[in-house]
C-alpha cells in the first residue's frame, strides 16, 4: 500500500470529507485542497493538512501539488464543472502526478438528457485525452441523498420526489469512500473505469417502507412532477440553474435508467456493499420525530 501524500479536491463535500476520514482511518497522509482555510477548518479533522486553491483560478493550485504523487478529484454541480475539472487536470500535469482519481457520474454520455450527466462525460473525456495515468469512478445517486428528506420525514412521515416508480441501485457515501482510498493506495487502477452500485434495486416506495421499518413508524413517497420539484427547490432559495440540473437529473432517474445493479463495487470493497436498510439504521435518529 502506498503512504504517498494524497491531494483531495472537494474535501468539504459529502464524498471528499467521507474519503479524507477512510485515508486518516488508514494512516495515508492527506492534503485538503480548499477554497477558504479557516471554514474548513472548522469543519475537517485537525491533524490534515489544508492548502488554500481555488480550481476557477488555475494560478492558485501550483502549490497544492508540490509533494504530491496521486490526488483526487470531485466538484460540486454548477454550470463551468468542466471547466474547474479542466484546470485541475492541468495543474496535476504540470506537477507530474502519477495518477489521478477522478469522481464521474454513472451513465455518464455526452448526449444524456441531463446536463449534469453531460457534463461528466465531457470531463471523463478530457481526462482520458489528458496524457494524465487515471481512474475514473462512476456511482449512482447516494443512499446520503434521503438526509435531505430527513426532516419532512421526522415531521410528516411523508417525503416528495420526481422519481416516480422507478428502482435504482443507490450506493452508500461511505463505500464509495473505501473504494477510492484502496484504489489511490493500491496497484492495478491506471486507466479503468468502474462504475458503482448498491447491492440493490430500489424504488422509492421500497425505500420508505425500510425508513418506516427501521424508525418504527408510518412513511410515505409521494411522486411529483420535473416541474413541481423544480419550483420548490427555487421556491427554497436554490439558484435557478442549480434546481433546474437537479429536476432534470431526477427526472432522468425516473425512467428506470438507473437500477442496474453492477460488479465493480462488490470486487472493489472485497465485501457486499452497504444496503440500503444499512444506511437507514445507522441514521435512524435523523428520520426519528
């Protein structure tokens, strides 16, 4: 196993802070590329190292791989993603990195109806015509994702989404997680890409059966329209351009595109990745009234 230090690049999001505490679990030396030092460290564990760098400006980020043999790359949703995957590329050329994980999407095509989807294909490829030695990871929508439910569940026992009756093949955060560090710690990635799942095809209305299972109370999916879910992500204070994505990729979701269950995850983790049911009772007390 190497003990290279590793750059990580969106370690304040849900999947860049999940795979900074497997690294620290497992003694690998981390570097947190951030764009503000003092909130993030308030908020990542103190014994990393942070270094400010902004992937919008390609000047700031030399220093971030001075050292550094492998990094890892993700970046929130927004409208230049192609661009800021572009700029970090070039920094990780220039600094001669020996490999690079990058966080794709699954499905990823450049004629999706999902401009998120989209947006992922165009960057995978521009990774791939990089000349950078590369990993490109590829999961479904995260179990993670109910959390933003959790509160209307706790309050109404009932939760919205445009996902209609379709199943998908949801995967834990925390998996994901694992199977970047063994990749960015271990020998036989360079130039693969893995597409990532659960170990299950849900639908929503089996997903909150488990919820009102697990909590030990009554729970109800109630499918909506692209538009409706639109309207109220905006109606919430999300940017337009941001609500919109978010419906159109949902919407995508819910024509059961999304269910295949695949391999890579299960070889990947050595073990059967995390159900469902698994994430719902270790976060039980957030669905709880």
């Amino acid at each position: 196993m190497s003990n290279s230090k590793i750059l990580v690049s969106g370690a304040t999001g849900t999947n860049g802070r999940a795979l900074i505490d497997t690294l620290l679990s497992r003694d690998v030396p981390v570097r947190a590329l951030v764009r503000n030092i003092d909130s993030a460290r308030a908020t990542l564990p103190g014994s990393i190292e942070l270094m400010q760098g902004d992937l919008s400006a390609p000047d700031s980020l030399s220093a971030a791989f001075d050292g550094i043999d492998k990094a890892y790359v993700v970046t929130a949703v927004q409208p230049n993603t192609v661009a800021l995957f572009r700029n970090f590329y070039d920094a990780a050329r220039d600094a001669g990195v020996s490999h690079v994980v990058k966080f794709s999407g699954m499905g990823a095509e450049v004629d999706s109806p999902s401009e998120v989807i989209r947006q992922h294909a165009t960057s995978d490829a521009d990774l791939r015509a990089s000349r950078l030695p590369y990993t490109i990871l590829r999961p479904n929508s995260f179990h993670q994702n109910m959390l933003w439910q959790a509160g209307g569940i706790a309050t109404t026992g009932k939760f919205y989404l445009p996902l209609g009756d379709a199943a998908q093949s949801t995967i834990d955060v925390r998996d994901i997680a694992d199977i970047s560090s063994t990749i960015l710690t271990t020998d036989g990635h360079i130039g693969k890409t893995y597409d990532l799942t659960g170990p299950e095809s849900l639908s929503f209305h089996d997903v909150a059966r488990i919820i009102a299972d697990v909590r030990g109370a009554p729970v109800e999916y109630v499918p909506i329209t692209q538009e409706a879910a639109e309207h109220e992500m905006r109606d919430q204070g999300m940017p337009e351009w941001s609500a919109h994505s978010l419906a159109e990729i949902q919407a995508l979701f819910a024509t059961g595109q999304y269910a295949q269950v695949t391999e890579d995850s299960q070889r990947l983790l050595g073990r059967t990745p995390r159900s469902f049911r698994d994430f719902a009772t270790d976060h039980k007390d957030a669905f709880m009234a």
